[in-house]
C-alpha cells in the first residue's frame, strides 16, 4: 500500500507553529534588529545525557521540523497580537517580522540514526533573528519524536527477533498530535504496526488489535464473549483470557472457542491469545503447555501490561513462551526526559565564522564550540561504529590514522586507524530552499535496523551499556581548551 499522502502530510505538521516560540526569543530579536540585525547565528541541537541509563539515542522527528520551517509566517492577526498585547515592539520590527521567512541553512543527522550526547543533532546557520525564533518549536519537535523512537528501540532490542512489537500507546499520549507521532516514530524505530487507526491510515497499513476487557464483560460469560468474537473476526482470533481467572477461565474457554470454529469449519490460521496482568512468565508458559495440549499448537501467545526493555529481557531469562507483545506507555510516553538544547556556537559577520563558547562550573554543560562537521568512524574490519568525532566545519579529515580527543576531559585522547569516515549529518536547507527528500517512515525503518547492526552490542545493552565516545579532532579539541581557558576570567 502506498502512503495516503494528504493525511501523512496534515500530520507532519497540521497547522502553522510560528508562534510557537518563548518570549525571549522575540524579545531578544527586537534587540537583535537595533544592534546586531547584520550577523548570522550558528546554533547546535544536541543532548547532554541519554535517558533512562541508555546508551544510545534514535533520531527523529526531521520530517516535522521540515513542515515547520516551510510554513514560517506570522500572520497579520500575529502582528495585531503584538501591537496589542504590550509587547512594545518598534514598527520597523514588526514588519520584519511581517516579512519573515526561513532564508538560512539547517544541517541534521537523518532520522532512524542511533545518536549520542554532545553531538550536533541539528545546526542551524541563519541570519541571528531567524535562527533565534525557530528554538523552542524544533526542541520541541526534536525531543517529542526522539523520545518515542528510543523508547521503541529500547523494546526492540530487548525483544527476540521473531517475536512482533505493536505499539499500543496511542490512549497513554499526551495529546492528540503525540499519539500520532508514538505510532509513527514507534514504527521508525522497528516496531511492526500500531493499534493506532488514524496513524495506519497514515501510513497505508492496516492497524493491529484484539479486544478489550469491556468487550468480555458485556457478555452473560466469558465462553460467549469468545464464540461471538471467532464467529466476526475468524481470521484474527485472538482472545484477551485474563479478565477473569487466566489458567482457570480464560485459556479453557479460549480453547473452547477454537474447538467451536473448528466444528464450524471456520479457519485457524490466526488464533491466539492476549495476556495483560499476572506473573506472564508463569502464564505464558502454563498457557503455552494448555494450547499445546488441546492441539493447537500454532495459536500464538500475545503479552502486553507495562512491557518494558528490562521486563521484556527479564521474561526472555525465565522461559516465557510468546509470540508477540503490545507495548503502550513506554512508546508513547517513557520515562526519562530527552533534555535537548540549542546553543550557539558561531556567529559569522561578513563571512568570517567567530567561534562562541557557553562555559559553566557543571563541566558537562560546557558547549562544544564553533560550526563544525560530525563523523562516524567504522572499523573497516568489523564494521562496527568506533567513534564520532567532531572537527571544524571544513577542515580535513585524515582518513587514515587520527588522534582523537575526550572533549570533556581534554587531556585524554587515543590513535585510531583502519577506519572507514561517514558525515553524519546532511543539509535539509540551503538558502531557506529544501534540499533534502525525507525518506518513508518504512524506508527509516530499514535505515535504523541497519545503523543499529552497526553498534557494539556492548553499546545496546540495556543495563550498564559501554559508554559510546564523542571526540574530537587534536585540532578541534585545542581550539576548545584555548577558548575555555581564554573566556574562563572574561566577563
């Protein structure tokens, strides 16, 4: 099937968001216009911790942050708004601010790529007032979808390759627009579908699910409840058993329910059953023992409650027997917060790039300075990932042997070599002009499933993962520690 393009596109972005901004931000850009109107700003967005002790994040979210730069406009009741509301903006500001458009460069890491902390996920090269308004929408479009999309790839990763993942978190979202981006971005990083019709829809697949607890209760038992559910959906006949009593009710009767479309002749291709509460490893394998047993070894075993990658790896270790599993809450809104933030780096007047530097006493928010290009360093023997590395934009890059440089304790470094370099990221604007085709979300899939085979494994385990190295260049990281020790006593 293919995409239904009008939908998929209303969903990227369903209205304009330029006003989506904090008021600083215009403030700021009011000054900018009087006294610094004829500079460029270039601004990285990055993360300084993986969540949820990770040891890897999944991009996301480029696609919505290309609908947001191309509908940039305030609009004449935005105007009205300002004039209005004590705001005390010059006139000649407002009609900057009449005029406005994205007219500068946006570089970014695709989506589907594993990423780490302290690497420019998003660069931003725009005239000052441009690249300021745009902060607060594409932190919050860039942290909502690459939270979704790790969390997803967490379960994936803790989930046996033949066992399918569907996304069920659509009604654990906050809001309407996140329960969307869930499913979308839960698909991105590996899951198999989503319950979620409207994002199906979106996608041009069919949306996944059984039944619920009320849908049993409604019926004088829970052997109707079944027989009337097999007699509309034979072909996807998977029982929810655990309303009542799993081993004692809900599997007898779910075995009952089989036994009545067997009789009828009716198909039992796509049986199964759901289990949602109770000790599952137990369940499942007692479960799989009575289904067996009956004869119907080929109806599968659905698992769902509160699945995280820890649960998830835990039931692997006891022997639980199922075939797929339903994970809400920690897609669609897992724990731990993504924290990312979008500093400035440079500032480029008359075409010279000036290097800027945020220094603080908390070493880890110490900015990484100056417009610069990420690589990814693979072994050329394993194709394993060894390192990102940062440099200054432009500079060369030696593809043979490098020093690389701890760029939080200066003084460590290490030689690499037999090594293959990748740029991480691409150009998505040149000039305020989209120069990028954003892949499909089936496409992204295919992409991350790749890039994630290219990770240690000792990187993807969830507890106490290897700690992935972002360096530095000798050259970019001396430049670091000049500017540090140069601004340390400014003020």
């Amino acid at each position: 099937m293919k995409y239904n393009d009008e939908l998929y596109k209303m969903n990227k972005l369903p209205r304009n968001y330029t006003m989506l901004t904090d008021a600083y931000e215009l403030c700021m850009s009011s000054a900018y216009s009087v006294s610094n109107d004829n500079i460029e700003g270039v601004f990285d967005l990055f993360y300084r911790v993986v969540p949820n002790g990770g040891g890897y994040t999944i991009m996301a979210g480029v696609d919505k942050l290309i609908e947001y730069i191309k509908n940039l406009k305030f609009t004449e009741e935005d105007i009205e708004y300002f004039k209005n509301s004590g705001y005390n903006f010059s006139d000649e500001f407002l009609q900057k601010l009449k005029d406005f458009k994205f007219t500068g460069d946006i570089y970014a890491i695709p989506d589907g790529t594993p990423v780490f902390p302290n690497e420019p996920l998003v660069t931003v090269r725009a005239p000052i007032i441009e690249a300021q308004i745009i902060e607060t929408a594409l932190l919050s479009i860039i942290n909502g979808a690459k939270e979704h999309a790790t969390g997803a790839r967490r379960i994936v990763e803790a989930t046996p390759n033949n066992v399918k993942i569907m996304e069920f978190g659509a009604r654990r979202a906050d809001g309407l627009e996140a329960a969307i981006d869930a499913s979308k971005y839960g698909i991105m990083a590996g899951c198999a579908g989503t319950s979620n019709v409207i994002a199906a829809e979106m996608l041009g697949i069919k949306a996944l699910g059984t039944m619920a607890h009320s849908f049993i209760e409604s019926f004088d038992s829970e052997l109707k409840a079944f027989i009337a559910f097999v007699e509309n959906y034979p072909n996807n006949a998977t029982l929810l058993v655990d309303t009542y009593d799993t081993l004692k009710s809900g599997v007898p009767n779910a075995i009952k329910a089989f036994d009545y479309m067997k009789k009828k002749g009716l198909p039992l291709d796509n049986i199964g059953i759901r289990i949602d509460s109770g000790d599952l490893a137990y369940l499942t394998k007692q479960s799989r023992k009575m289904l067996d047993e009956a004869g119907y070894p080929n109806a599968k075993i659905c698992i769902s409650n509160g699945l995280n990658a820890e649960t998830i790896e835990s039931l692997v270790n006891q022997g639980a027997c199922f075939d797929s599993i339903g994970v809400g809450d920690n897609i669609s809104k897992p724990s731990g917060r993504m924290g990312a933030v979008y500093k400035l780096v440079a500032t480029i007047k008359n075409g010279e790039v000036r290097p800027t530097i945020k220094l603080s006493n908390d070493i880890i928010k110490i900015v990484n300075p100056d417009f610069k290009d990420v690589y990814r360093a693979y072994d050329k023997e394993t194709g394993y990932a060894i390192a990102d590395i940062l440099c200054s934009k432009g500079k060369n890059v030696s593809e043979k042997s490098m020093e690389i440089v701890s760029l939080s304790d200066l003084i460590t470094s290490t030689n690499i070599e037999n090594y293959n370099l990748v740029k991480l990221q691409k150009p998505i604007f040149l000039n305020g002009e989209l120069v990028y085709d954003d892949p499909s979300i089936f496409e992204k899939q295919a992409y991350c499933n790749e890039q994630m085979e290219k990770l240690y494994p000792e990187v993807k385990r969830t507890l106490n993962p290897h700690k992935y190295y972002v360096d530095g260049t000798r050259e970019y990281a001396d430049l670091k520690n000049e500017m540090i020790l140069s601004h340390k006593f400014r003020g």
